[in-house]
C-alpha cells in the first residue's frame, strides 16, 4: 500500500488525509502551523465539518495518520494548499511553489505528486520545473505529476470525496494513469482522465459557471427591488418552466472558491472572460446594494440599534473567507461609528479580529434577545436557527433580508 503524504492540512487536506487513513493508507499530514499539527495529533480538528471529529480521532489513535511541520518521505504527495488572489486579482500561487520546493528534496524516482489545490492553468506544469530547479538530480528520476481538482461543498466533504466524479489529469499520460490508480482506492464516482490543462481549466470553469449563475440571480433581486416586486416568488415562478432553474440571491458570493476561481480565468484571457468578469462584478457589487439598503433606513432613522445575523459566507458553517457578510458589517461599522452593531454568528465563539478592532460591534449568541434588542434587523445567512424563529419575532422591526428567510422583496 502507498504511503502518502498530505501537504496542507485544511479543508481539503484534512478529510482527505482522513479519508486515506480510514481506508488503510499510511498518511502523514503536514502543516506550516504548529498549532494545527498539535491538534490533529491529539485526536482534534481545527474546523468545523461534520463527521471529521470522529474520523480524524479514530485514524490519530490507529496511527494511520501523523502530523508534522515538515514533509516525510512517501510515496504519493498530494498538495492542497491555499490559491488566493492578490490585492490586484491576480492568482496567488506562492504557497503551491512553496510546496513544491519543500517535497524536492524528500522525493524519489517514482514518486507521485498530485496536485489538488484550484490553481491557474499551467501550475501543475510549474510544480514540475520549481521541483526540478530545487533539486536539479531529480532530471534523471522518473516522476509523475498530476492536477485531481478537489470539488467538495464544505459541509458535505466526507460524503463527496468518496462519491463525487473526480477530473484526473497528467502532466503525461502515466501521471494520469498513476493517479487514476491512486484515486481508485477511495473513490466510488467516477474517474475522469484528460490532461493537466484541461483539468485545472474544468474546475475553474465549474466555479465560474455557478458564479455567472448567482450574479445572475443578484441582479434580478437588484432589478426587482426597483420594480417593487418580490424576486423570491419571481424565481420560485420561473423555475416552474422545465428549462429554467434560477439559483438564489444573496449578500453577495462568498467563499475561497467561487468568489476567487473566476479571476484565475480573468487573469489568463482578460480580453475574452468578458462574461466571467462582469459576473464576478455583479456579485462583489451586490454587497454594496445591501450596504445601501441599510444605510438608507439608518440615514431615515437616525442612530439605531442594528444586529447582523450571521457572518460565515454560507449557511451552518463556520468559515469566514470572503464572506459577504464579513464585509458588510465591516463597512457598516466603519462608516457608521455611534450605531451600535449586535453580530449574531452561533458557529463562531468569538468577534474575528477585523471586527472586534471595532468598538460599537459585539458578538451576541442569544439570538432571540440580539433580535428583540434591535431596531433593525439584517439577515446576512440562512444558518438553520434563523430560519427556525418564531415569525413573530420580526413584527415592529426594520429587516433587510438577504436571504428570503422572512420573504421580504430585497
Ligand atoms: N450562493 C448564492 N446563491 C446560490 C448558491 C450559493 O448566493 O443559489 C452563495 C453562497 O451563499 C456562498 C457562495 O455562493 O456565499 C458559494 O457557495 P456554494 O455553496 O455555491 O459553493 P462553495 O464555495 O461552498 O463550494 C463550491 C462548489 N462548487 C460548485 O458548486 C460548482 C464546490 O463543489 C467546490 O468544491 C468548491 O466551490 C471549491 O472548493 O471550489
């Protein structure tokens, strides 16, 4: 049985490593953080995703899985890793590079290293020339390098790695073939060989499709806010027609998936993602349509007491990245100083620190009482709680509801 070693143990490296583990495979995790390699091998997660606790806990004791700060010598490298963007939306693969050099000189002739982080088309190529510049013995030796894009919903990662198709795609056709045979272990969808290209290409295209389809549903709820009409039941309409099958609006798109990936094909074809850009637009700008609304009833209202429900960039979560949310409160707190803000986010147990530098926000998890307390009510998520409250709980309240909870018309 190969050896793995798993490089980047957050969303994605942590259920994966987790899952080989469970399937017999002998992985050892490596992180940068110390805390978070200190916490995996104590049998404990640093995020939340349903299943993983138990999962992780029961490999952590069978020594199937060990965490490290540096790589170990394996078999099969699997990189999975951050690919933000920088200030100016350009692909930010410094931690896939950083990656790469650290394995070189761990590696061996016949070693395979996949990479699984979304990344700008031709990194999976890069990874193979910044390995060889490292360690320029490694020319003579026989390596395969392959692109198997992680396509999971975060909170539903466990089921989906194991059931969800896999796109497979060598920088040659025994890297592919390799790392077909080294999915085929856990994996129950399908396989599906191409190129590397082609498959960092696909799941860029997969999150820009979906991000074409929110911006989509945005600016409907933009359109119909002007028009007076209720853009939930417009949509929930529509979507009777057997080819129509409209997605829903929001605060915005959030996530270090979709809110990110379309800029990767912006930045290699500016001229010709003209539809992609524009997409990404309307659903940056969103967040500021929202920001108006409230600040329009502040401005009508004076200072008033204002709670945001929810701060995870989507429901029954706890992450923040590029949250919608996040950012709006943000800008509400920033440029409205005396109104105080109750944030209510019940998977989180403490302000992020790019609010708490806020004096007039707290964190209150007593959700009915942050809702009684206020004047104005911003619904930022659907997280489960929320959609449970009383509908009592709104009459005399000022709400803008991002999310339709409440059926109001933004
Ligand atoms: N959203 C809407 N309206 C919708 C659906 C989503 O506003 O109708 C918003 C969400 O609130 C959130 C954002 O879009 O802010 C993204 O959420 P999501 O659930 O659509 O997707 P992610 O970011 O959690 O995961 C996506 C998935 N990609 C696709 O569905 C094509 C997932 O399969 C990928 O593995 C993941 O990106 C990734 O890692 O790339």
């Amino acid at each position: 049985m190969q050896t793995t070693n798993v490089i980047g143990l957050g969303y994605i490296g942590l259920p994966t490593a987790a899952l080989l583990a469970s399937n017999g495979i002998q992985v050892y995790g490596m992180d940068c953080i110390p805390h978070i390699v200190d916490t995996i091998n104590a049998g404990n997660i640093h995020i939340v995703e349903p299943g993983l606790k138990k999962l992780v806990q029961t490999v952590v004791k069978d020594k199937k899985l060990i965490a490290y700060t540096t790589p170990q010598k394996a078999d099969v490298y699997i990189i999975a890793v951050p690919t933000p963007f920088k200030e100016n939306k350009e692909p930010d693969i410094s931690y896939v590079k950083a990656a790469a050099e650290e394995i070189a000189p761990y590696l061996e002739e016949g070693n395979l290293i996949i990479l699984e982080s979304t990344s700008p088309v031709g990194t999976t190529e890069n990874i193979k020339k910044w390995v060889l510049e490292k360690v320029p013995a490694l020319c003579d030796k026989k390596l395969y390098f392959a692109h198997c894009p992680e396509r999971v919903l975060p909170g539903k990662i466990l089921y989906e790695l194991v059931h969800n198709d896999r796109i497979i795609g060598g920088i040659d056709s025994e890297s592919t073939q390799k790392a077909v045979h080294f999915y085929k272990q856990f994996v129950e969808g399908e396989l599906l060989e191409t190129d590397a290209k082609t498959a960092e290409m696909t799941k860029l295209t997969e999150n820009s499709f979906r991000d074409v389809n929110i911006a989509f549903a945005n600016e409907l709820s933009c359109i119909c806010d002007k028009l007076g009409i209720n853009v939930w039941k417009l949509i929930e309409l529509a979507n009777h027609h057997p080819r129509v099958n409209i997605l829903q609006p929001g605060p915005g798109v959030g996530g270090h998936c979709i809110a990110v990936d379309p800029w990767f094909i912006v930045s290699s074809a500016p001229h010709e993602a003209k539809l992609i850009r524009t997409a990404r637009e309307i659903n940056d700008d969103k967040r500021e349509f929202v920001i108006g609304k409230i600040e329009s009833i502040l401005e009508k209202e004076g200072i008033k007491k204002v709670t945001c429900l929810g701060l995870a960039f989507k429901p029954d979560i706890d992450d923040l990245r590029e949250s919608p949310a996040m950012y709006i409160v943000e800008k509400i707190a920033e440029r409205n100083m005396q109104c105080p803000i109750t944030v209510v986010e019940p998977n989180i147990d403490n302000l992020p620190a790019k609010l708490a530098q806020y004096h007039n926000v707290r964190l209150n998890n007593e959700i009915e009482k942050a809702i009684k307390d206020a004047d104005i009510i911003v619904i930022l998520v659907d997280h489960t709680p929320f959609k449970k409250l009383p509908t009592d709980i709104w009459v005399g309240k000022e709400v803008v509801d991002t999310k339709g909870i409440i059926g109001g018309s933004l």
